[in-house]
C-alpha cells in the first residue's frame, strides 16, 4: 500500500456547467475502462476492479456508461427504481458499498430499450456524471460502450477523464479494433494507463494446464501501440460467469485479480501524477 495514493484528496475539481450535484462531488481519478471492440469483457474487467479496490477499503464508484446496453447493475445483483436526494440522484450501493448509476436503473422495466439517437445517448451519459449525488471517491471508474463515436467522444470530451485502462482478448480481430481505439485516445489526448487481457487462457481443472484456446496473445503488442504497460492477464472460467451471472462478481476470485489491483495501483496513480491530473 505504501504506493498508494493518499485517499480522496487532491479531487478534480468540479465546473458549475457540469451538473446540479457536480459541485458538491469530490472524486480524485476517473478512470475509463475501454475498448472499442464489444464482448471483450469491459464490465467485467470494471466491476473486478472496482471490488478489488473496495476490499482494500477505497471508496469506489462505477459509471455505467453503455446507454443502449447496460450491464454493471446486472453484475452487482441492483435493481432499481433509484432514489433522488436533497441535490441529485442518489446511485446505489453494491453490498461491499461501491455506488453504482446505470441507465438500467432508471427505466420502469430492466427489458425496456432505449432507443436513442447519438445526442441523446451524449446528454443522458453528462447527466449521469453531474447530476449523481456521488459525494467523496477515490476513484469513478467509467464504463465505455463500444465504438468508438458519439457516446466515446462526450465521455472524452466532457468527463474528466485522464486515464483509461484498455481491455482486449487474445483474438486477432479484437487486437485491430483495440489498436484502432488506442490510436483514438491517442489522437485526442487522453492517456492510457494500461492494458488488461480478458480471457487469455483456460485453466483445465483437473490438470492444472493451460489452454489458449482463443489463440496467441496480442497483448505486447496493442501494450507497444499504447505505450503502456500490461495490468493483467485473465482466465476464462465458467465458474466466474456463473457468478456474474447471479449478481455475485464481488464473490469472485480468480487468478490475475490480485496482480491486476497491484498494477493498477502502482501505476495508475503514478501515472495520473505525472500526467499533472
């Protein structure tokens, strides 16, 4: 722990334009989780972390930014209907007390689409950041949809957001579309902090073996194209889906969490610091 960040100080510091309850919010690193490729693992790879980091006692919040296809609620087992406080929204609270706010917490149906158009999609995303009552976090992770376009562009864009952890799996084609995304953050200047790869491998349970069964790894060199470091790399295990599945990932533990909080706490907070965050 001792290089660690000193906790929920040094916050961003909030513009009055950004929301009713921005004022009033203290959160010192908003980290984006992304991709730009779908089905790679990113509310996974969000809610891992974000449970990791609440066990070792930081005060934690994930922004559910996939407007059309929230799944974090899911995950953490929540259920709306929200609440609203004296100046905001108020998110709910996961059983180890990471605040959650998604899109899915506010339809009256979880099955209910929403079908918006792009600048919709950008207004609820900055409603969701500034007017959400989410007082004092050492960190707000922030969890991107695919793509790269108008939803990617207001979080860059509006939020602010300094460092971003990519995630991909070993896949060729997940690789171009990672690669495409970090020469997106790249061009707009936000900074990647690290690189987790989501279901790198399989461990065979009765062996102990492990199996690569989506090919080699193309971690190095997405790490080579961002200039950051590699955080992790994750298993597939069937077990952990069913866990996720039943709103239990605060229950999961699995080989690569704990090298995945070291790294992240290592260099993230570092990272930000040199970047003048």
């Amino acid at each position: 722990m001792n290089s660690t960040p000193e906790k929920a100080q040094n916050t961003v510091p909030p513009k009055s334009e950004d929301g009713v309850a921005a004022a009033y919010n203290h959160i010192k690193y908003v980290v984006a989780v992304m991709s730009g490729k779908g089905g790679v693992g990113k509310s996974f790879v969000t809610s891992l972390l974000a449970s990791a980091l609440a066990r070792e006692g930081y005060s934690v919040g994930i922004l559910d930014a996939d407007i059309t296809g929230p799944s974090i609620p899911m995950l953490f087992g929540l259920h709306g209907p929200i609440e609203f406080g004296k100046i905001g929204i108020e998110p709910l609270k996961s059983r180890s007390g990471i605040k959650v706010i998604s899109m899915n917490l506010l339809l009256s149906s979880e099955d209910e689409p929403v079908i918006w158009r792009g600048p919709l999609i950008s207004k609820a995303i900055k409603q969701l950041w500034g007017d959400v009552e989410w007082g004092t976090l050492d960190y707000l992770l922030v969890d991107l949809p695919p793509g790269t376009s108008d939803a990617t562009l207001t979080i860059m864009q509006s939020l602010p957001v300094k460092g971003i952890v990519m995630v991909t799996t070993p896949q060729g084609l997940s690789a171009l579309i990672v690669r495409k995304t970090v020469h997106m953050a790249q061009t707009i200047g936000v900074h990647i902090a690290g690189i987790v790869e989501n279901m790198a491998y399989f461990v065979c349970p009765e062996c102990g073996k492990r199996h690569f069964i989506f090919g080699d790894s193309h971690a190095e060199e997405i790490a080579a194209t961002a200039g950051a470091p590699i955080l992790a790399q994750l298993p597939i295990d069937p077990q952990i889906a069913l866990l996720c599945d039943a709103g239990k990932i605060e229950d999961v533990n699995m080989p690569g969490v704990s090298e995945l909080l070291k790294a992240f706490l290592t260099t993230v907070p570092e990272f930000m610091e040199k970047k003048n965050v």
